[in-house]
C-alpha cells in the first residue's frame, strides 16, 4: 500500500434535466452565461448569483450521466 499525503482532483460530470420551472432571472442569467461563453461558480455566486443558487439547489452528483476526473497534484 502507498499513502499519498496529498492528491487534488478536479472532477466533471454531465447532468441532464428535463421540464424544470425556474425564474425569468434564472434563465436570463443562464442565457447570458452562454452567450459570455462564462462558468457560473456557486460558490463565488457573484456574477450569476440567482442562476448559481438555482443549479446548486437543483443539480445533484448522483444525477449524473458521466463524469471524468483529473488529477491536478499528488504527492
């Protein structure tokens, strides 16, 4: 067995939903995110703060389809 004193891995994965109700202001933002070519980070909640609250109450991890992950540091 190794131990790895420290590893950092940044994670991706797709979720896909379907017939969801969100505010006009959630979608504008959501819309202007696109069109910016932006990432809307719900934990900064600075740019797109209605859309982010919206995605981070909606999306889940187990709602995935697919996901990759890449390690970034170990040591």
């Amino acid at each position: 067995m190794k131990t790895v004193k420290d590893l950092t891995v940044e994670v991706k994965y797709r979720v896909g939903l379907g017939d969801v109700e969100m505010s006009q202001k959630v979608y504008d933002q959501l819309i202007k995110a696109t069109d910016n070519g932006d990432v809307i980070d719900p934990n900064g909640m600075l740019k797109y703060p209605e859309a982010a609250e919206w995605l981070s109450d909606n999306i889940r991890e187990r709602d995935c389809m697919d996901w990759e992950c890449g390690v970034e540091d170990i040591s």
